[in-house]
C-alpha cells in the first residue's frame, strides 16, 4: 500500500510529466521563434536573401521614419497601409457585431432541440476551407459571376458591376471568414442575460432604448468586447481575403509581410512588420485583459452596493 | 426559467411584430453562411465549361476528371484537368500531416488540461494565458516566426515541419475543449478513487480518462479537420515537394478559376462538415 507521502511524490512526479511536453512545445516551436522574428527585425538585409548579424534599427525607421541610417529611407507607403489595415479590421469587427448581435438574440429565443441545432449550423460554415470560402465570394462577384448574371438577366443591369477587388469585396470577405468568431461569444453573454432585470426595467416605464442602453447593452458587453478582439486580431494580419478579393488595389499589411519573405526576400523588413502587428496584438489582448478585470471588479462593487 | 410578464394587447402585438421581423434577419443570416456554399454545391454539377454561372446541362465530368476517370461530356476540353496523381499525393500529404498533428495535440492538450484542473502549481496563471497566445496570434505571424526557426536551425523544410507547426496551435485548442470537459465533471469519483488508494495513474486510467473521453474524441477531431484545412501556417513552412491539399486548391486558383475547382471543393467540404459534426457532437455530449 502507498502512504501519503509516496502519494505527494507520485503527483509532483505526474504534474512534472503532465506539464513537460507543453512547455518544450510551446518553449521550443512557439517562444522561441517569435523571439527570433523580434530579433530578425533588428538585423541588416543580407544580399541575396539572409540576413547580417549586427545591430541594425534601420528597418523601424523604414516603416516609421525614425531611426534612419545605413541608405535605409522612410517609406511613409508603408505607414499608410499599416493604418489602412487597421481601419480593415475595424470595419470587419463593425460589420459583422451589426450582423451577429441581433441573431444572438433569435437563437437564444429559441427552446432546447432547435437551439442546439441552430448554434451548430452556425458554427459549422468555420470547418469549410478558408480558400473555398473565399473562393465562393469570387464566384458571386466577378463580373461574369452569380449576381451580375442574375442582374443582367432580370434586367436590372445592362453592364456588370464592377464588385471585384474593391473594399466592399474585402471587408465581405473578411465578415465572412470570421464572423463565427464574433457569434460564439456575443451568444454567451446573451444567453446568460437576465431577463428579469429587462423586466423590472420595463415595468418601471423604460422606453425600449432606455432598457437596451442601460441594461441589455451593458450585460452584453463582455460578449461584444471578447467578439470583437477575437475578430479584430485576425483580420489585421489576414492576407489570403485581400489578395483574391482586393486584387492590387488593396493591399494590407499581411500582403506586405508574405512578399517581404516569398519574393523580395528582406527577412528582416517582413520581420519588422511582423513585430510590429505581434506587438499590437499584445497590447490589445492585454487592453481587453484589463477592462475586463475592471468591468468585473465594477460589477462587484455595484452588486455589493445594492445590498 | 425566465419570469414571463403577462402581455398587454398592444405589447404583445409590438412582440409579435419584432419576433417576426427578428426570424426574417436569423433567416436571411442562415442565406447568408450557406448560399456561398450551396453555390459551389450546384456549379460543379453545371456542364458550362466557360460560364459557371449559366446553366448547361447536368454533368458528373468534373468529379470523374478528379479521380482520373474519363469524362463523360463531348464538348469537354482536356486544359481544365489536373492529374489526378498529384491530387492523390497532396491529399496522402494532408492525411498523414493531419492525423499526426492531431494526435500529437490532442496528448498534449490533454495532459496540460489535466495538469491545470487538477494541480495546484507555482506559474498556473502564466500557463494559462499563454495556451491562448498560439491562438490568437494571426497566422501569418505564427508562419513566418516558424518559418525563420526552421530555416535557421537548419530543418529541411518538410511533411515534419509542417506536422511540429500545426502542433503548436492544435495543442491549444485541444487543451481548451478538454478543459471545458474536465470543469464540468464531478470530482467525486476521483476523490473516492484516490480514498480507496489508488495512485494517480490508476485514477487516471481508470476513472478520468473514461470521463473525458468525449471531450478528447471531440477535441482531436476538430484538431484533425482545422489541421487539414489550415493554409496560412502550412503556405510558409511547407517544403516545395510537400505540397497539401488546401496549398494544391491554392495554386488552382491562382492559376484561374476552373469548373474541376468546385468538384474538388464540394468533396472537401462534405468531408470536413463531416468530421467536424462529428466533433462537435462529442464535444458537447453529456455524460
């Protein structure tokens, strides 16, 4: 029979064998290089590809105009585009909160088997290849595609649309591909509402605006708040949606990044801006870290007020 | 559960307004995710070899020319095929990376959601947050970190590469099912396992594993189908010979757009709303 001593010893050896294979995973294939990449960002271009191993901040003042040196030159295109793929981003997370928000509220309407079904169809369309699904909206929207044709015929146009490699075609992209991210969490928060405040707000003669903006919009808020980071970080980097919906004339910062790497070969360049959206995300996750921890400490501050 | 308030007249005719209104927006959503797909679905039935989008016939050619067959049609044009033994190899490639990647990740997750739901350790919190980072970092900058670390630490770039890329990110994902499944379950026959004085292991294997099966089953299932779509990590650290299927899809489009595209993309998507129905079902099954 085992005593609890050699008990204590067997769970510290089994948390030792638990905890071992993730730490040299992550430590060994996800740390490490993105610490490389940090440190790749601050090294000299090579020649022909690689890179020279000497400090070498000129590639920041590439991308922001500061430090220069070296016959490296600001380039302020590329400021432009880092700030047009942030705006991307943003009007995917607009576009597709307006989108889910309202059917969060229809699926948590419905009762038990319905519900089920209805989640699962929604989330199903995320397991279907990124390519097809993009792939599809080429479909819809090239001129000789489904709309136009089914315009033309019916008469409503006499010429093509021209929908393709527009921001329209990129943000349906985007809104598209991601929008199950912003689904899932607005779902939970609502279907956690509790509705007998909704409730007690009407009866105390709220208008609906009123109910919605002091009660439904604020409980919901965590859910809105988590969607939209989970949507808002992936559509920064995303370059497959611009490059077969945006063509050339939208180019975003993750179509920069691909060619630093694939075609022009300035490793450390493509690293500098691969930094630089790591750093954002970072700064953003630990933003929504933060608030979160400050809308709880509030709610528990109102709760224990009421009491 | 909710406390339903008894409507007025001129209530219930404003619900009754807005609940239809609301089912007309969940309706034209579910359009909205699945007319895309049904597209595809009823293109690569379409004979029209040039225009997808008008109507020519009923055809088979364009999954017959995927498996090598001869295609049935007369008007039927030999540029539009691709061989159908690379797409035999780029699938074996995808087959071989996904079952390895998922079955990797899903004893790695494992093994951490246990370490975390049932340990008392020093740096939890720390481990916690950062099972969430390889998630949330856009795959792009997960691709290219990989891609510099490999080229770097001299791997050939490979099947192997690929395989140790898709570890780093499924292993997360499995963790989070696993954990969900290990919150949600009762301690108590573990507890009494342990009182009886079996040691971990035989707890393990006896009690919990059995438990959370579901979740695990689940958990590697979604790993194997997000591992065998995955483009953007697999496009930065696949070798030139070691090409996968969503990278072959890739380079057909590239190439233009062709009717034997939406045969080829039907397939896949049966087959992975297949594997991950399947998934979710256990992910969600009660024990």
């Amino acid at each position: 029979m085992s005593g609890p001593r050699t008990i204590e010893r067997e769970r510290t050896r089994a948390l030792a064998l638990l905890l071992t294979p993730i730490t040299l995973l992550l430590g060994i294939f996800f740390l490490i290089p993105l610490g490389i990449t940090i440190v790749y960002s601050v090294l000299e271009p090579g020649l022909y590809g690689g890179v020279v191993w000497s400090f070498y901040p000129y590639n920041y003042g590439r991308l922001f105009g500061w430090p220069l040196g070296a016959g490296e030159e600001f380039e302020p295109l590329y400021i432009q585009i880092l700030l047009n793929s942030l705006k991307y981003a943003l009007l995917t997370v607009i576009v597709s909160l307006a989108l889910c928000y309202p059917v969060a509220f229809w699926v948590s309407r419905m009762s038990g088997m319905a519900k089920n079904l209805m989640l699962f169809a929604i989330t199903l369309p995320f397991f279907a290849n990124l390519l097809i699904r993009i792939y599809a909206w080429l479909l819809l929207m090239r001129p000789t595609g489904t709309i136009n044709s089914a315009l033309m015929s019916l008469g409503v146009l006499d010429k093509p649309l021209n929908m393709m490699f527009t921001e329209f075609a990129v943000i349906v992209g985007l809104v598209y591909v991601l929008i199950p991210f912003m689904f899932l969490p607005i779902y939970a928060s609502v279907e956690r509402l509790d509705w007998s405040l909704v409730q007690a707000s009407q009866d105390l003669g709220a208008t609906p605006f009123q109910t919605f903006r002091r009660i439904i919009l604020p409980l919901t808020a965590p859910g809105i708040l988590g969607g939209c980071v989970i949507v808002f970080i992936p559509a920064l980097g995303n370059f497959i949606v611009p490059s077969f919906l945006g063509g050339s004339k939208v180019q975003l910062i993750g179509n920069v990044i691909e060619r630093q790497f694939l075609q022009a070969r300035n490793w450390p360049f493509g690293s500098t801006l691969s930094t630089v959206i790591m750093g954002s995300v970072m700064l953003i996750v630990l933003l929504y870290a933060l608030g979160m921890r400050g809308s709880s400490s509030r709610a528990a501050r109102k709760r224990a007020d009421s009491v | 559960m909710r406390p339903e308030r008894e409507p007025t007249v001129s209530n219930r005719r404003r619900i009754s307004r807005g609940s239809a209104a609301l089912n007309v927006y969940g309706a034209s959503f579910l359009v909205f995710l699945y007319a895309p797909l049904v597209l595809i679905f009823v293109y690569s039935f379409n004979a029209n070899p040039i225009n997808m989008a008008i109507w020519s016939g009923f055809t088979l050619d364009w999954y017959r020319t995927l498996f090598g067959m001869q295609p049935a049609g007369a008007a039927f044009d030999a540029a539009f095929t691709e061989n159908p033994d690379r797409i035999y190899q780029v699938v074996r490639n995808s087959l071989i990376v996904a079952l390895s990647a998922s079955a990797i990740s899903t004893a790695i997750g494992t093994a951490t959601a246990l370490a975390t739901a049932r340990f008392q350790f020093f740096g939890k919190k720390l481990y916690q947050a950062l099972l969430f980072l390889p998630m949330i970092m856009p795959d792009i900058v997960l691709g290219i970190a990989l891609l510099i670390f490999f080229v770097g630490a001299g791997f050939k770039l490979s099947l192997l590469t690929i395989i140790i890329g898709h570890c780093t990110f499924l292993s997360c994902y499995v963790y989070v099912v696993v954990s969900a499944r290990l919150a949600s379950m009762d301690t108590a026959l573990e507890k009494a396992s342990a009182d009886l004085g079996a040691g971990p292991f035989t707890t393990f294997r006896r009690i919990t594993l059995p438990l959370i099966m579901p979740g695990v089953l689940g958990g590697f299932l979604l790993a194997f189908i997000i591992s065998l779509d995955d483009v953007v990590i697999t496009y930065f650290i696949a070798g030139v010979d070691t090409q996968t299927l969503p990278l072959f899809i890739l380079a057909m489009l590239r190439r233009g757009i062709r009717p034997q595209i939406n045969a080829l993309a039907v397939l896949l998507i049966v087959f992975s709303f297949v594997v991950a129905s399947a998934g979710l079902y256990f992910r969600s099954r009660r024990t």
